[in-house]
C-alpha cells in the first residue's frame, strides 16, 4: 500500500515537473516554456531553464506551433496536418500586416491649390483647381520588434485641373504687344510624390490575439518629396507675318508631409481589398517660369520669363484598390 501511494506521488511530481509548453519554431528549434503570455504580435514566455523571472519575447512570424501541457496545439504560422507547409489561404489566423498595394481614386484639392503664376492673389481665388484623379503604389513592412508599429514608402502620381483664369492673363505680359492673331491655352497639373511613412496597425475584431478578423485598418503620417510639373501654357500668334509657338513650363521639387489611413479586407491570405484616405499638403517655391519659342516646330530662343513664385498645394485624395500580403 505504501509503496504504491509513493509511486503515485512520483508520478504526480513527474507530471508536474514535465507539464511544460514546447513552442516549435519556423526554423525547426525547440523551446521548452514554463508559461506562455500570447500577446497581439507574439508570445512572452519563460524558459523552463530560467533561473529568474525575465520572460523572453517571440514574434508570431517566428512561432510554427505551440504544444500546450494538456496536449493542445496552437497553429500559428503553419496548419494541421501540413507539417512545415503554410497555412491554408482561407485560414484568417494570424495574418501579416506586411503588404504591397496599388490604389486608384479622386483627388480633392483643400484649402489652397496654387502657384503665383496663376493666382497672384489666392485669398480672392478659391477655386484653383478641380477634381481630378490619384493613384499611388505602397508597400509596408512592420518589424516584429515593433509590435505594431510599421515602417514604408509610397509613390504615386497625382492630377488635377487648372480652374483659375490668371495664367492666361500672366502669360500675355509675355507676349509680343505686336502680336496677331494670338491664342492661349493652358495644360493641367501633374504630379508625382515619393514619401516614406511610419504607422501603426489596429486589428478590428473579437480581442482574442489569435487575429482572427479579416479586418485590418492603419494609420500613418508621412514625409517626402512632391515633384510638381506646373501648368503648361502655349501661345501662338503672329509677328510680322511670322508664326511663332511660345510655352511657359516650370517644374520643382518640394517638401511635402501627409496622414493616410487604411482599411483593408482580407480575400484569403495573400489578397487584401484596401481603402484609403489621405492628406497631403507641400509647398515652397518655383525656381522661374521658363519661355521656350518654337517656329516650325523648331526651339530657336529660350529665357526665364518670371522669376521665383510661391507655390502650395493640398488634397485629399480616396482610394480603392488591392493589397498583396507579404510573408506567411
């Protein structure tokens, strides 16, 4: 009687003592835990071969599977039954914020819209530019250190009309008095952005760290480079029985900062729709407002008709497009 009730007891110190966590790797290591925290971007843990209370920290990227002590198993970048194959794509656990994604919306020009060429005086003059058109190419990577916090660039191109009628008559101080025959026109605004970004990503859903939502939404604040190409303006007209074609161009590059937020809706694992919205603001100064004169097709005199003028746009542009997840 005894000496079975000492080899239950053994038996309950054995299981005691072995009862651990295992958490197994994607690069096939092994990690024997005492206990295990899931927090939203990985695990705390505590190593069975601790000698104090420092819990280590181990991302979800990094983390195939974790063995339980009753015998349970969590499959985080890996499915049942597959071994070391990825997770299935209609399985919404888990899934990575990394991304690259291609949008295409409108854009809204706020506030103001403009360059002294056009409006000398854009107090008087709030209807600069029109609706128009932006798309722009992104992509996200969110270090596993970070725990949320994500880092990345994006480049887009951006159009909109001229609306105000002030370069048509700035042109024309340019123009020769003796000129006949004149006629304007005036192009468009067209242009480019390169911007880096740090966010952050919010899951959407029940708060149960597995990630089970199909449902991502970021937030970010950006900085970069705009590069403007300003409104064309030609004009013909005739000197002395001689036609001549005159263009007024300028283009610069200027700061530019900007916020966007992103939602995105998980199709399976790799494909994501995404909206978003966003503001960006840049300004500075236009270096001078160049004339090149044509005849019969051919550039026969350039010079620098105006000098230096501010210039400073914003819009808000909105999105529609598709994400493509990178990593598992």
């Amino acid at each position: 009687m005894k000496k079975g009730l000492l080899i239950l007891i053994l038996l309950v110190i054995c299981g005691t003592t072995f009862a651990q966590y295992q958490i197994q790797t994607t690069d096939g290591r092994f990690v024997q835990c005492d206990t295990v925290v899931f927090k939203k971007y990985g695990v705390e843990y505590l190593l069975s071969s601790a000698t104090d209370d420092f819990r280590e920290y181990l991302p979800h990227t990094k983390i195939a599977q974790i063995n339980f002590p009753n015998g349970d198993i969590e499959y985080i970048s890996r499915s049942p039954n597959k071994s070391n194959k990825k997770k299935d794509p209609r399985d919404f656990t888990y899934l990575s914020p990394h991304h690259i994604s291609l949008t295409v919306g409108a854009s809204f020009p706020y506030l103001n819209y403009y360059s002294e060429y056009h409006v000398p005086n854009p107090e008087n003059d709030q209807e600069e530019a029109g609706f128009g058109m932006n798309t722009n190419l992104e992509i996200g990577f969110y270090p596993d250190q970070m725990r949320g916090f994500g880092l990345g660039l994006i480049g887009g191109y951006n159009y909109n009309p001229i609306k105000s009628k002030g370069f048509l008559d700035y042109i024309s101080a340019y123009v020769p008095t003796n000129a006949a025959n004149l006629s304007c026109t005036v192009g468009d605004w067209h242009n480019g952005y390169l911007m880096g970004w740090l966010g952050y990503n919010f899951e959407l859903g029940e708060w149960d760290y597995e990630r089970t939502s199909r449902w991502m939404l970021e937030a970010q604040i950006m900085g970069g480079a705009y590069f403007v190409n300003h409104p064309t303006a030609t004009a013909n007209y005739d000197t002395n029985s001689v036609h001549t074609t005159s263009v007024f161009t300028s283009q610069q590059e200027l700061l530019c900062l900007g916020a966007q937020g992103d939602l995105r809706y998980f199709l399976n694992r790799k494909f994501s729709l995404k909206a978003s919205a966003s503001i960006i603001c840049a300004w500075g100064s236009f270096d001078g407002l160049t004339k090149s004169d044509y005849r019969d097709g051919k550039l026969i005199y350039q010079s620098v008709a105006a000098g230096a003028g501010d210039t400073f746009i914003t819009w808000i542009g909105v999105n529609l497009g598709i994400a493509y997840t990178l990593g598992r």
